[in-house]
C-alpha cells in the first residue's frame, strides 16, 4: 500500500533511551498513504483533530529529550486506520468521525482493510512490542501521548489535561496530582476519555496487558497551538514525571492480565 518513497508506518526515537518512561503516540500523523489519496476530504478536514492529534508528535518529541525517553510515532493517520482501536471496534476505519464522513473508507473489502491492518497497524504496534521487550531487564512506565479538541459534539471541555488509566489508577494518580500542581484548572480523571478494552489498544496491550504500568496523557489542543506552548507542555510532563517518577517505579510490575 506504501510506494518505496513513503515514509514508514511508525518512528522510534531515541530507542536506547535510558530513562524509565517509554513514549507512544498513536495519532502523530495526518498523512494518508499516495494510494489512497484523500480518502475524499477536504486538506482542512483532514488537518483537524479527527485526521491527527494536532501538537502531539511534537511535545512526546521533546518530553523524548527531556527524560531521555525512547518514542514511537504512529506514521499515518488515524483516518487510514486507529493505531489505538482494537480492529473489532468499529472506528478501527471509521465510516464517519466527529460527524465527517470518510468517504474512502465506505464499503471497503477485506482484502482492503488486512492492508491496512498489515502495512500500517502491525509494525507500528510490533515497534512498540520490540521496543518493550528490548528493555525487559529495566523498569518501563507507558506514557500515550494525545491531544484532544476543545468542544465535541457542542460540549466543551473544561480540562487542559487528562490522565486516563485502565483497570490500576495507581501511576495515573500520581502523574494526575503532580501534574494538578502546574496547571490552571481540573485535571481529567480518566477525561475527556477512559480507557476500555473495547475501544482503546495501546495502554491494554502495551501497558497493563504486558504488566506494565501505563497512562495515556490527553493535552486539550488550544494549548498547543505555539512552539512555546508545545515546549511549556513538555516541561510540565517532563517536571511532573520526574517528581513522581522514584515512586512510581516503586510500583514495581503486575503480571500480564489479558
Ligand atoms: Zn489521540
């Protein structure tokens, strides 16, 4: 589905990175493989939040720098395919997002989704597999980098940031509190969005599924939108990380539970 000229379904950064956290960003990318040209939207449809998470890529990039943290990137839009839905979810290759429909992914073959599910969704999450592994001797915290959209569905949402957890709160309590101190309003308590098995993948099968203890961090993205906003985030994760960082590798790991 790529030609040779394309970029690759993901990007590991600093892969020897010796710190303790493990960066993932899932919706780094509104590119749309050549093939598939728009999938019929519009250049502003598809730079908006249902194509990519606008601002993410670059704060994991330099929360990467700050906490000397490998970082896997997600090459292609969520569009093509969700690297964090599970492929039964129906929004695995969604029909419509946010009210827009994706016209190129109506009434598509299986032939045509297993590619996209072979070309973009399993290397990405096999990087991320590899990467975990190569670091099994050493303790490993799953940070999932979002950004989420200030209103949807005509609701605002009043968090800068979110902390979302699956089944144990533990590490995401702690990341919440220290990141409570550093910024102007509520910190999201598994908001704007929860973790469930049936709609998110990464921090069940990265995380928890592999015993590992996880987050996914969501940065409401109006607070993204300058160089200096970016690097203002990353210095807030990257300082709260380190305040709770000594505990949090006290929590040690659970055996895998999926
Ligand atoms: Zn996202």
């Amino acid at each position: 589905m790529l030609d040779p000229d394309e970029p690759p379904a993901f990007e590991v950064v600093n892969a020897q990175g010796a710190g303790s956290a493990v960066l993932v960003c899932d919706h780094a990318s509104n590119r749309i493989p050549r093939r598939l040209g728009t999938l019929g939207l519009a250049p502003e449809q598809l730079a908006d939040h249902i194509g990519w998470d606008p601002g993410a890529a670059e704060v994991a990039h330099r929360l990467s720098a700050h906490l000397d943290a490998p970082l896997v990137l997600s090459g292609y839009s969520r569009l093509v395919i969700d690297c964090n839905r599970p492929l039964a979810n129906t929004a695995s290759i969604a029909e419509q997002s946010a009210g827009v429909p994706v016209p190129g992914n109506l009434g598509l073959t299986a032939d045509a989704r297993a590619a996209r599910v072979e070309t973009l969704f399993r290397p990405y999450h096999d990087a991320i597999d590899r990467l975990l592994d190569a670091r099994s001797h050493r303790p490993s915290l799953l940070l999932s980098i979002h950004s989420f959209t200030p209103a949807l569905d005509g609701e605002q949402r009043p968090w800068p940031v979110g902390v979302s957890h699956w089944r144990d709160r533990r590490f995401a309590a702690l990341m919440s509190t220290a990141l409570g101190h550093r910024v102007d309003g509520v910190v999201g308590d598994n908001q704007p969005y929860p973790i469930e098995e049936a709609i998110d993948y990464t921090v069940p099968v990265h995380g928890e599924g592999r015993g590992l203890h996880a987050v996914m961090i969501e940065i409401r993205n109006d607070g993204l939108r300058t160089r200096a906003q970016i690097d203002a985030w990353a210095e807030r994760l990257a300082t709260a990380y380190r305040e709770i960082e000594a505990e949090a590798i006290k929590l040690g790991s659970f055996p895998a539970n999926i």
